[in-house]
C-alpha cells in the first residue's frame, strides 16, 4: 500500500514537472509573440521560405509497384525478375458492338459491314504527337503488338495489301474470318457457314455476346453482341516517377476512342453506323475518368476552405464586422495552417520523400487540425483575460495574457500533435 503511493507520488511529480516544463516555455514563446508581433509573422514567413527550398527536391510518383509494394522485399526482386525476361507492356483496347434495335441479331451482313467499316477507320486513321519537338505520325499498323492471330487462313490469298498487313497485328475479332477485309465480307454470301466452319466454336463463342446456338445442328445461327479487341505494343517512359506512354495515348484519343463516340453520335438513317451502337474501353480510359473526377472535384475543395473560413469566423467573434469579430484572426489561422504545409511538404522533400497521391489528403487532414488547435489557442486567450475591459488594456497587459494563454494551451497542443505524430 505504502509502496504503491509512493509510486503515484512520483508519477505525480514527473507529470507535473514535464507540465510546467511545457508551461514555461510557451509562455515565453506567447510573451515573444505579444511583444513582438510584427517580428514574429516576418520570422514565420522566413522560416516557412527556408523550408520551401526543399521544394527544388520535390519529385513525384504514381507508379503501383513504388506505392503499393514494399520496397526490397523478396516479392519485388522476384517480380522484376519476372518482367525482365517476360514483360507485358502490352495496352488493351475493346468494343463491344450491339445492334441498335433492342435483342437484334448483330450476325448479318448488314450489321458486320458497319462493323467492318468502323474497324476500318480505326485501322487507318492517323494520329500525330509531338515529342521534343519532332511530329510523328501514327497507324494501328504501326503501333500494334504484333501476332497476327486475329485472321482466317482460308481467306488469305484473297485478302487485300491493306488487310494482308493487319493481319500481322494482334487483334481478336469475328470480322478475322475476312481478314478485316470489307470486300471480302461483301462477297461472303453465307456468313454463317463462314463462322461455323472456320472457327472453333468454343473460340467464336468467346467472342460473342448472348449466342444462340440451333439444337438441331449445333451451329451458332444469332448473337446479340460481338467484341473486337485491339492490343498495342506499349511504348512506356518513366517520366518524373510517372509512367508516359504519349504515342499510344495519343492514338487512342484521336483514333480509337474518337471513332468509337462517332458511332454512338451518328443516329440518323443515312450515316454509315446507322444499326450498330458500341461501347468501349482503352488503356487510358481509367486515367481520363480519374482525372476528371479530380478536377471536377477541385471546386469542391475551394468550397471546403471557404466554408472552413465562415465557420472560423463565426465561432471565434462576432459575425458582425466590428468591435467583437475576428474574421481577420480567422483567415490568420487559415494562413498560418498553409504555411505550416508548404514549410512541411519542403522539409519532406528536401529529406528524399516523395509525393504519391494519397498525400494530397494530408492539407485537409492538417487544416482540420489547425482550426482545433486555433479554437483551444483562443479559447485560451479569452479565458485568461481579467475583469478589464478589452479597451483598458495596453499593449503590456495583452502580450503578459498572450503568454498566460499560450502556456495554458501549449500542453494540450503538445500532448494531442505528439499523440497524431505517432498514430
């Protein structure tokens, strides 16, 4: 009993002393401040360009396998094993083509030649980019993977220059049983047989959508949609952290995806895709959708800060511009939690970290902390404040409350910062 209230006693005494340890100095921190308030915002700002130096070693990464993978482990070296001697830099590109009539049959000859004649245009509309400044000029012949998987054999010595050359590329499709060859399509008077007899079925089943197969003879006879698929040899860069891919990248937004919308906006009777709709997916539709997302979102962060303003504003002082309201104490606050990021950001950088995009919370994250410690800095201030009124005090009185008020708060912003330090 004894032994154990002479422990709490010494726990007591520990406690206390680190308390008013903390006291002691913000207190002459708070006094620094309230008599020097000028040289203090100067020393802020300095300080926070100090740290912003770090910026010139800022660097940034989006790469899956830097963000997600823990560097150095087993897993790593044995997946850049893996792609040293098996790399998939493939991109991916799909349609999926339907008739535009509810449940039609896509396997008739008027619907594959719109068909073919999209495929067509794909095939040898040209794109153009400019890298360092040099403008290049792009096909799917000259981009795609090759593999010359996609076409019949039966049908080769038939084939046009122009289908004789996609063939060589890697491309899944039904139109292969033409070679991609719209004449040939339109000199098949039995499409059907074409189909069942020159492909396996399992195969040709796996490129249609819905197929209906008669029971009576076991052949495919419908399908309420079919796919094409389009594979190009990836051209990756790493570009500051990030991967950059601008040739392919730039083909399928003025080619593929280009062509792909086209169908979807010719309704009427006399376009060329008057009966077929698509939807599809290219390598870089998840980055498009993504980024729109983000800058779609960009306003709402805007709306954040200013709401974060009003609310500061409104809780702090009176709402009413005047004697009593703190609107410009409120945008302080918001200032001192941007500098507070810049400077943070400069030190992380300049330390060798980089900037991946799940650190593009951390201003939110920091805002919100902020405000709670400005709320408890205030908080403070008032309580501190004796039975004078504001306008009886000089400038002596309010630096010695500054000092009251930041020693009294210090500890519960030391003791919470320490606490989100380490979680």
């Amino acid at each position: 009993m004894s032994s154990s209230g002479t422990s709490s006693g010494c726990i007591e005494r520990i406690g206390n002393g680190i308390e008013t340890s903390i006291y002691g100095f913000f207190s002459k921190i708070g006094n620094f401040i309230g008599n020097r308030p000028k040289l203090t915002i100067a020393l802020s700002v300095l300080l926070t360009v100090a740290c912003g130096a770090g910026f010139t070693q800022w660097t940034t990464e989006s790469r899956p396998e830097k963000l997600w993978v823990p560097q150095d482990t087993q897993a790593e070296l044995e997946t850049e094993l893996y792609t040293e001697y098996f790399d998939s830099n493939v991109r991916f590109n799909n349609l999926l083509v339907q008739a535009k009539a509810a449940d039609a049959n896509v396997l008739t000859k008027e619907i594959l030649m719109q068909a073919m004649e999209m495929h067509y245009e794909i095939q040898t509309k040209n794109s153009t980019v400019t890298i360092d400044g040099v403008e290049k000029t792009n096909t799917l012949l000259t981009l795609c993977a090759k593999g010359g998987f996609g076409c019949s054999s039966s049908s080769s010595g038939n084939s046009s220059d122009d289908s004789s050359a996609v063939c060589s590329c890697a491309l899944t499709g039904i139109l292969g049983q033409w070679n991609f060859d719209k004449d040939l399509l339109e000199q098949d008077d039995d499409i059907l047989t074409t189909l069942n007899q020159n492909m396996p079925q399992d195969q040709l089943l796996s490129l249609l959508g819905k197929p209906q197969i008669d029971s009576s003879t076991g052949l495919v006879t419908a399908a309420s949609a079919l796919t094409l698929s389009f594979f190009l040899e990836g051209r990756l860069e790493i570009v500051n952290n990030a991967e950059s891919d601008p040739i392919n990248d730039a083909w399928e937004e003025t080619v593929f995806l280009a062509t792909a919308e086209s169908v979807n906006n010719n309704a009427n009777a006399e376009s060329s895709y008057s009966k077929i709709t698509v939807d599809y997916i290219a390598a870089r539709s998840f980055g498009d959708e993504f980024g729109s997302a983000i800058t779609g979102d960009l306003a709402l962060v805007n709306i954040s800060y200013i709401v974060v303003f009003l609310f500061l504003g409104a809780t702090l002082g009176k709402i009413v511009c005047g004697t009593g309201s703190r609107w410009t104490m409120s945008l302080a606050a918001l200032v001192t939690v941007g500098l507070s990021v810049g400077a943070g950001f400069g030190v992380s950088s300049l330390a060798g970290l980089f900037f991946g995009p799940v650190h593009s919370l951390l201003p939110f994250i920091l805002i919100g902390i902020g405000v709670d410690d400005a709320f408890v800095i205030v908080n403070a201030f008032n309580r501190e404040r004796s039975s004078v009124k504001r306008s009886s005090e000089d400038n002596a009185t309010l630096a010695a409350r500054s000092a009251r008020a930041l020693g009294r708060a210090g500890a519960s912003i030391t003791v919470t910062s320490a606490t989100d330090l380490v979680a």
